[in-house]
C-alpha cells in the first residue's frame, strides 16, 4: 500500500457468548444478523468503526454482523456456515489492508472450544501474513493463545458494566491505524492470572484498578492493556482471567506489563470478587431498608449469562411474603405475553406464568394477574458512557400480581435500564424494591435511582457460587479454590 492509496477495511463479526452450562442451544435462527451498515445500531462498537473509519477517509466493506443471546452451545452447522459467510465475504473484497474483527470472546460450538480463534486464524489464512487484523472482544472472554497468535492487535473492553463497547473500538481502530502507517509494530503478550470470578468495576479497588490501567496505556513504551474477565460458565481449558499488554515491537516488554498488571490485579482477589448475598438475606436486607428502591439484582436467571430469564424462585418468594410495592424484570414468557396482550390493558386474568425451561426456573406460577399495559416490539436503553443502545426486548406486558408489578417480554434478554417499568408509566423509584435479572450490565441505568444495589444468589441456571459450578475441564488449582500467592514464572 503506497501513502497514496486509501486503506480498504473489511468489517465483519459473529457474536456470542456460551453458557455451556444452558439448556438452550443457540441454532442458526437465534442470530440476528444484519449485512448492511445503515443497519447497525447507533452507539454500538460497529457504529464507533464505521465512523472512525470515514473520518479517515478509509474505503470500508461489511460483510456480516451475526449476534445470539447468550445461550448453550452453538449448533456447529449454524457456526460453519455463519463463518462460510464471513470468509467468502472476505474473498470477495479482497484485496483489503485492514480486516476488522468485533466478537465476543466466549463463544464456543460443537466441535469448537475457541470459535474465536478458530474465525481469526480462517481469516489470516484468507488474508495473509502481511494484512492488519484487529480484534475487539468482550472483557468475559476466554483470552487464548490462538486468538494471539493469529490477530495483530485485540483490545478488550475495560468496564463492567460494558459502558466502553464504542470507546474500546475507536482505540483499536487507532491502534490498526498507526499499524498501517508502520509507525508502531503491535506486539502482543498474555498472563495467566489463575483467577475465577465477576469482577464489577463500579466499586473500589477495582474502579481505582480500571482507571490506573487506563492512564498507563500510552506511557512507558506500553500502547495498550486489557484485562480478560473470563467467563466462569463457559467449561473450556482456557476458561479463566488474564492480562493482557501490547508494546511498540518489544515482546519482553508486553510480557513484563502484561505480568506486572496480571500479578497486581491478583493480589486484589480477595477483594475484587464479587460475593453475591444469599436469596432469603438479600430479601430482608431491602425490606429493612429505611427508604427504597433497593435493587436486587438476580443474577443467576440473567439471560446475559445465558440463563432462560423464566425463573419463578423469587417472584414465589416475594409473593409467599406478601411483599408489595415492588417490582420485577423481566420474565421470559412468550405464551403469557400472548395471552395478555389478546385481553388487553385493563384486564384480570388467570395465568400459568414462567417455570417452563427447566428444574433451575423453578415451578410455574399459576396467578391472577391485572394487565397494566401492552407494548409491541418494547425497546430499552443500554447506558454507554456516550449515548445508549436502543436494545429490543420483543412485545411486552406489565402485570401486576398481588403488589408486585412484573414486566413479563416475548424476547430473551436481560435488564438494562428502568425503561422496563417507565415504559408502562411505571415510576420505579417509588417502588420498596425492584428485583432485576442481570447481573451488573442494570448497574449503570439504576445506581441513580438505588438508594442500594444488592446482588443476590438466588437459586438458578448460572450459579453464582462457582462451587456449584459442575465443570469438567476447568483446570480448579486457581483462585478461589486456592488462594496461594502466585508463584515465579
């Protein structure tokens, strides 16, 4: 490519995260997928591309976005010929400078443990040695020595909630750019941090964490630095946190920071992994609470997580307590929806409600529900640190059940924002408490309204206490199984 020329950038991806764990598989029907730039989402990591790359006047060609809900293992025919696709897309575009990669991290298929390295080495073997591939991928991811191998740069988001998904890929883009001009050389180094766990980066010291890390990026010969989360549900070998550094062509260097950063964030284990409160505590801690709302968030029937999202257990409970003035979202119940969207606003109806997906959602609820209002294809807002994603949660229902009011959605997928009751001319903020299942993506839409965030370890299909966790091929000799210093490597 000489000075004169512009760029050609090839942009295309396939997203998802497995719960290996989950009874629902992920079919070639569960992706969304969009083949056209005017379709992405305004806010979304693509978006961020697409702009950064016309405002540098770089030519830009889109294969193929493909997004499912987080769920079971994906259908490997679903897989291959989603990755068909991509790489014939590729072909077609070529010749290309720039091949641009937003995936998750954590996906993995019948017969594939690492779809995300086996996609990137497809793609260097398409493309060749001598063309830039950058990767985004979410900070759950399972961080792999193929994924290295094969991509020139990966930077992974730094905040949990992920209110960083466009800002992390403008500064890959930037990073590919200076790649492209020769100016800098990407060198790239992994740490394993033998940790498991969630790590939160709304409270301290993982804020303080977060933030050091950022301000070191761009200092000290190190251009960036992530740290892979890992996602504990997902029961492969490279399962697990690590750090990840990348230098200006010193690969001693990225080795040392990507160690250094790893073995700092390791002698804070104990206290940044979140440690959710058991059901029936979490419960009387709110009802005490001298003001509300106190959100509960129900983290192990967060269908981020690749839960089903129709689990009764706590909606039972608060209803055997007679809690009122409370709420909670959003059950996955199709049929339900269906039933009282015929009967329309205003009605009272007998329903069967939720329970239906297996022994970890509990039994259904048979209940007398007043049907508050009925919204076609509900949409929420997923907070970003610019803007919000406007995020579908298909045709929705408000019932109120007793004295709580339940947001019950045709579409699998977790709580982002109090959108889910304000839609319905639901005030929230009025509530006692509001019990949301998501695990932390809530936070950034309810910390302002809270007058406390509870996470609670309520029974469900993403067990929040890993030694519930039945794995198989997770190597187990890292924290929390052992607390042990890490040794010298």
């Amino acid at each position: 490519m000489t000075a004169a020329q512009r760029p050609r950038v090839f942009l295309a991806g396939i997203v998802t995260e497995t719960n290996t764990f989950s009874p629902i598989p992920t079919g070639a029907r569960d992706f969304d997928v969009i083949r056209r730039v005017e379709e992405f989402a305004e806010g979304s990591d693509l978006a961020a591309i697409r702009d950064a790359v016309e405002v540098r006047g770089w030519e830009l060609t889109f294969g193929l976005s493909a997004t499912a809900q987080p769920a079971g293992l994906t259908v490997r025919r679903a897989y291959e010929d989603l990755r068909a696709e991509l790489l014939d897309a590729l072909r077609a575009a070529a010749p290309v400078d720039l091949v641009l990669l937003p995936l998750h991290g954590a996906m993995v298929a019948q017969g594939y443990d690492d779809c995300e390295g086996d996609l990137i080495e497809a793609v260097r073997q398409v493309v060749g040695e001598d063309v830039t591939i950058g990767v985004e991928l979410d900070l759950h991811c399972h961080l792999t020595e193929r994924m290295v191998a094969h991509a020139d740069v990966i930077v992974i988001y730094q905040e949990y909630p992920h209110t960083d998904m466009a800002t992390r890929a403008v500064e890959l883009v930037d990073l590919c750019a200076e790649a492209l001009k020769g100016a800098i050389v990407p060198t790239m180094a992994i740490f394993d941090l033998e940790m498991m766990g969630l790590y939160p980066t709304t409270s301290e010291p993982m804020r303080s964490y977060v933030d050091s890390m950022r301000r070191a990026e761009g200092t000290g010969g190190v251009l960036s630095l992530s740290l892979a989360h890992g996602f504990p549900w997902g029961d492969v070998p490279e399962c697990g946190a690590r750090m990840l550094a990348i230098t200006d062509g010193d690969t001693d260097g990225a080795q040392r920071a990507a160690e250094a950063w790893g073995r700092r964030f390791y002698d804070l284990r104990d206290e940044v992994t979140l440690r959710p409160v058991p059901m029936e505590e979490a419960i009387e801690r709110a009802l005490a609470a001298p003001r509300g709302p106190v959100v509960l968030a129900d983290q192990a029937d967060n269908a981020g997580g690749g839960a089903p999202g129709d689990s009764t257990v706590v909606l039972r409970r608060l209803l055997e307590r007679g809690v009122s003035d409370a709420g909670l979202a959003m059950i996955w119940d199709p049929v339900a929806v269906s039933l009282a969207n015929a009967a329309g606003a205003g009605a009272t109806l007998s329903l069967r409600l939720g329970g239906k997906m297996g022994a970890a959602s509990g039994d259904p609820l048979d209940v007398e529900a007043h049907v508050i209002g009925v919204i076609d294809a509900m949409k929420q807002r997923w907070p970003q640190k610019e803007g919000a994603i406007m995020s579908p949660c298909g045709d929705a229902v408000a019932l109120r059940i007793q004295g709580v009011d339940v947001i019950v959605a045709s579409r699998r997928t977790q709580v982002f924002s109090p959108d889910v009751w304000t839609n319905f001319g639901i005030d929230p903020r009025a509530k006692r408490l509001l019990v949301v299942k998501s695990a932390q993506h809530f936070h950034a839409g309810f910390a302002p309204i809270a007058s406390e965030i509870v996470y609670m370890a309520a029974p469900g299909a993403v067990a929040v206490d890993l030694d519930q966790v039945p794995y198989e091929r997770v190597d187990r000799e890292r924290y929390p199984w052992v607390e042990d210093p890490l040794p010298p490597r």
